[in-house]
C-alpha cells in the first residue's frame, strides 16, 4: 500500500485475537469486521470534514473557490479506502494506495518544487482515535459466538 497507512498496534487486542485464534480457528470474520470499523470511521471524515478526533479539516483552496466538500473532488481518495481493507492471517490493513493520501494525512511541502505547504487532514484513526469502543464490543461478540 503506497499511499497511506496507519499501524495500530495494542497488547490487549493482541492478546484477544490469540485467545480467539485458539478458540475459532478462524479469525478471518472478526478481522474483516475490524476492517469495517476502521473504514467506516475513515468514510465518516470525509463526510464530517474533520479527523477522527473529531477536529475540523482546513478547508482547501479548491473547496473555497469552487464549492463543495474539502478532500473531495473527484471522491478517488475516499473511494480507495473503501477498497483498501486486506486481511492477513494475524491483521488487517486499512489505508489508500493513492499516491497523495500521505500528503492529505500528515500535511507538508507538496507541488511543483515543494512550493505549496498542505495542512494535515487525517481521516485514518490511530492508536488514540480509533473506535476502541467498537471494536472491543466486536471482540466480546466473537469470544460470545466461540461459547467464551
């Protein structure tokens, strides 16, 4: 995944998905409504315009002159989010393989020569804005339907 990607990375979720691994056998349905969680949240920043803290995006150039929604011209970013959840045997991958996701998540120099500065405008959670919530009670539902 070229464009942008976050690590989330929690000894306590580590330890769940082992219990359950020895327990399911197959852990492939919890990690893909993992995945789910983590893009839903992702789609609702480009809707609400702002992180998934909750903190407003800057609104861009183009938004300001033309109209309409910031990080939303053509919808390719938003979109390849949607299209972007791999399960692997122990994890799931969510993020964009467009090339200018990172620039749009973390901000910086970007242009012609560097010559434009972009604020941050994250839409992937991280460690500290991640639905935690959800994706416990995700957790307990699969222990639940193991008899756990």
């Amino acid at each position: 995944m070229a464009g942008a990607r976050i690590e989330l990375q929690s000894a306590a979720l580590e330890r769940a998905l082992l219990a359950l691994r020895a327990a399911l056998k197959d852990v492939a349905p919890l990690l893909a409504e993992l995945g789910q969680i983590i893009v839903g949240q992702a789609l609702d920043s480009f809707e609400d315009e702002a992180g998934p803290d909750g903190a407003p995006w800057a609104a861009s150039q183009r938004a300001i002159l033309q109209g309409g929604q910031t990080l939303a011209d053509s919808g390719l970013l938003r979109s390849s989010i949607q299209n972007e959840v791999e399960i692997m045997p122990d994890a799931v991958i969510v993020g964009s393989s467009r090339v200018y996701a990172a620039i749009h998540q973390f901000g910086g120099r970007a242009g012609r020569g560097h010559a434009v500065t972009l604020p941050a405008r994250p839409f992937l959670p991280d460690e500290k804005t991640v639905a935690m919530a959800e994706i416990e009670a995700a957790i307990t539902r699969h222990f639940a339907k193991a008899g756990l």
